[in-house]
C-alpha cells in the first residue's frame, strides 16, 4: 500500500525523556549520537520517511523541551514537542494528550530504537489499517531461558518457543491506545508502570497481533548497543563492512529450534 493510497490519518508518539542511566554518564540518551546525528533525530526519520505518518509527538525531557524543539525544527510542523513525564507510560500518556483529534490510528516509538528500518514502521501502521486494532513487531528469542530465585537457584527452564522480544514501533486505534492509558492511570514509578503500550491494552483484555520485528529495530539500551549501533550506521552508510543494504529480517514463522 503505497502513502496516497493509505486512508486513515496516523500520527506517532515518540517517548524520549528517559535519562539513559545503562548507557551510562552523559547527555539524556536521545540527545546522544550514531555516526554524529542525535538518536532522537535517526528514530523521528524512521517514521517520517515511512510514508505512513503525518505527525510525530516527541516527548522530551522535562528540562530539555526547548532544545529538543530546536533540534528537531527542520523537520517543521511535522514535528511537535512535549514535556515528557517521570516514567515511559506518563510520557507517552503527555503525548497522546496532544495527538489531534482527527487522527486515527497511533503508533508509539521509541526513541532509543534510533535505526528502526521505515519499511517496518510501515508495515505496521498498515497491519492497524488492515483491522488489527493492536499491532506489534516481535523477535524470537534465541537464548536459552530460565527462572531463578532469590537465592540465584533456577527454578526452572522456560519454553522459549512461545515467547517472544517485543519491539517497536506498536500500532493502535487511537481510541483503544486512549482507553488503555486512561484505564492505566499515569503511574510515576517505573517499577508500577508498563514498558510497553500493548502491556496496557492487554489489561483491557483486547487482542495484540504481533507481526515479524527486525533485528536493527534494536533498542540502544548499553554501552555495547551504541557500539552495535555505531557499526550498522556505518554499514548503511558504507564505510562498515560489507554493503549489502542492511540486516536481512529472519524469515519464515520466526522461531527458534537451537
Ligand atoms: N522514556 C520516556 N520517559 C521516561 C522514561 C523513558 O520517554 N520517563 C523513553 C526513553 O527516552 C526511551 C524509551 O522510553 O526512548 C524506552 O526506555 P528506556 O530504554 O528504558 O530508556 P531510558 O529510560 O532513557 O533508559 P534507562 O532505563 O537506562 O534510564
Ligand atoms: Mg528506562
């Protein structure tokens, strides 16, 4: 489906108030860099380049609203800054506020999922417009996975082959994303809030399709990340390695069975 032809108004939602503390000393992690351009700027041209989206919300940084308006001004009234809040679920509440009302279908992104190829930021705004109203890219996951104790005795060996990393962006109709914040209050400990929005409308007791993520839909959570995250940039751009164009996606059901 190409952007004219796609019907619904989409706006995305992009949480970038988080302070980075895994990544360790330094500037907020969206104001941090991949190959010299801000994280921030590398997630807001995922979606904006995805022909799918005509507005993107930022939630920055409390003390940092003005600069990041800045930072983002070229990409002009495509782009809206708010102040984000104390945990993610409050920051993407704050956004959600300030989505139009005419908009219909929301995705949310992480900032920090900087290199997240367009085409998958499509390919889920179109999975909502198809009728899904709950969309979310997943991984299988390929380690082994055990529950331990407090005493860091296992308990047990989970089955991998139902499980699944979850990434972004997630895809809603607006009024579901509305309905579950709203359910879900704001809480202002991360400890009490959802890491993800489909968590939310889990709560509700609504279906979440899950779709194939990607592999550079990564999130930049460690040092290491960056590092990761520094060497794919730079094969994109290609000044890293083979030039290929990027990761090829896993195929097929995307399980695991080594
Ligand atoms: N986020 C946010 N508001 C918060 C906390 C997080 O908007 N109060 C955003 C982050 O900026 C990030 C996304 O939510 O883009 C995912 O969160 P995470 O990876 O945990 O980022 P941080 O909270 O910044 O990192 P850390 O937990 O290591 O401090
Ligand atoms: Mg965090």
């Amino acid at each position: 489906m190409n952007a004219a032809a796609f019907p619904a108004r989409t706006a995305a939602i992009v949480p970038a108030a988080g302070r980075g503390e895994r990544l360790g000393p330094g500037a907020p992690k969206a104001l941090r860099s991949i190959g010299e351009i801000p994280i921030l700027v590398h997630a807001v041209r995922s979606l904006t380049g995805c022909g799918r989206v005509g507005l993107v919300v930022v939630a920055a940084p409390p003390d940092g609203v003005e600069g990041v308006a800045a930072l983002l001004a070229p990409f002009g009234t495509k782009v809206h800054v708010v102040a984000g809040g104390e945990t993610r679920q409050q920051s993407v509440s704050r956004a959600l506020d300030a989505i139009p009302e005419d908009v219909d279908i929301v995705l949310v992104h992480d900032a920090a999922r900087a290199l997240t190829p367009p085409g998958l930021v499509a390919a889920v705004a179109d999975a909502v417009a198809a009728g899904h109203d709950a969309v979310i890219p997943v991984l299988p996951v390929a380690d082994t996975i055990k529950s331990v104790d407090a005493d860091d005795t296992v308990t047990a060996t989970v089955d991998r082959s139902t499980l699944r990393a979850v990434q972004t962006p997630q895809g809603f109709r607006r009024s579901l994303l509305v309905k579950a914040h709203t359910a879900a209050g704001a809480p202002t400990n991360e400890s009490a809030a959802a890491t993800d929005d489909a968590g939310l409308v889990e709560q509700l007791g609504a279906p979440v399709r899950v779709i194939a993520g990607h592999p550079e839909a990564f999130k930049v959570t460690t040092p290491f990340d960056l590092i990761l995250a520094e060497a794919v940039w730079a094969r994109r751009q290609g000044t890293g390695g083979p030039q290929n164009g990027g990761i090829e996606a896993p195929r097929g059901r995307g399980t695991t069975d080594d």
